[in-house]
C-alpha cells in the first residue's frame, strides 16, 4: 500500500467531531447592529424623521471613534466639512429595507425616512438599555438633533473647498 493509501484509510476509519463556532463579522454588517442604530438615529433626529444623506453620514460616522471625534469637531468648529470622512454604508439601505418590512419606519416619496409608533416603542427600548450600545447611543443624542439640512448640503458638496 502506497503512503497515499494509508493515509487515507487513516482518516476513513477515524472519529471526527465538529464544533459550530460563530464567524467574527463587523458590528456594521450585522442586521441587528445596522437597525438599531438606525432607530437611535431616528429617535434623536429632530421630529423623528430624517432624510438619507444625514443617515448615511451618521451610520458612517457612528462605527469608529475618529469618525465620532471629526463630527463632533465639525459641530465644534474645530473642523471644517472637507476635514470630514463621508461615505454611502451599504449596510444603511439593508437596514432601512428591514425596517420598512417590519413597519418600523416610513418612507416618504423616497426621500425622508420616518420613525412609525411600533419603530418608536423599539428605539426607546434600545435606548433605555444602559448596555446597549452605549457609545453609539451617547454619540447619536449628542449630535442628530444638531444636524441641518444646510450643514449636510455643506458636507456632501464639499462647498468649503470652493
């Protein structure tokens, strides 16, 4: 018998056992992450509604703290809206599609995201929990009610570059 052979036979005749672990994945690819800070951001937005380009800058900036500490120097005036990381999180859209199934959320003419009484009742439950995503929490009622239409526009143009 060749060594190939008895190899073979060695793993054919043996026991093996398999044990489920989960795969690390990023906070903002998981669902459960990119609704709930969804729904925070919407709770803390001014009349519980905003549009998408303010969601997509706060679920960008929320994931890191260098993302926080800029938004927060932006409001500030330590720094000015070209100084600030912008970029469209995929996983927002996912989000919004499972809110709007589960009706916890409300679009209107696809352009302004608002939250409905059941997606109330979930953001102030995520909310009222002092271990859930504490940081994010503390970050997003800090600074969405602050965010204006004419700061975003300022933001995505890039007009401070002018």
């Amino acid at each position: 018998m060749s060594n190939e052979s008895l190899f073979k036979q060695a793993i054919l005749n043996s026991s093996f056992t398999y044990t489920a672990r989960p795969e690390p994945m990023a906070a903002d690819l998981r669902m459960s992450w990119g609704l709930s800070i969804l729904l925070l951001a919407l709770l803390y937005s001014r009349g519980k509604k905003s549009n998408f380009q303010k969601l997509q800058f706060l679920v960008h900036a929320v994931r890191l703290p260098e993302g926080r500490e800029e938004v927060r120097g932006l409001l500030s005036g330590d720094y000015r809206a070209a100084d600030v990381s912008v970029r469209v999180e995929p996983s927002l859209n996912r989000a919004v599609a499972m809110a709007h199934a589960l009706q916890l959320v409300s679009i209107e003419r696809g352009v302004s995201i608002s939250l409905s009484a059941a997606g109330t009742s979930m953001a102030q439950k995520i909310s009222s929990d002092q271990e859930l995503l504490a940081q994010e929490r503390e970050f997003l009622r800090e600074v969405a009610p602050k965010m204006t239409d004419a700061l975003m526009k300022r933001v995505w143009r890039l007009e401070d570059l002018l």
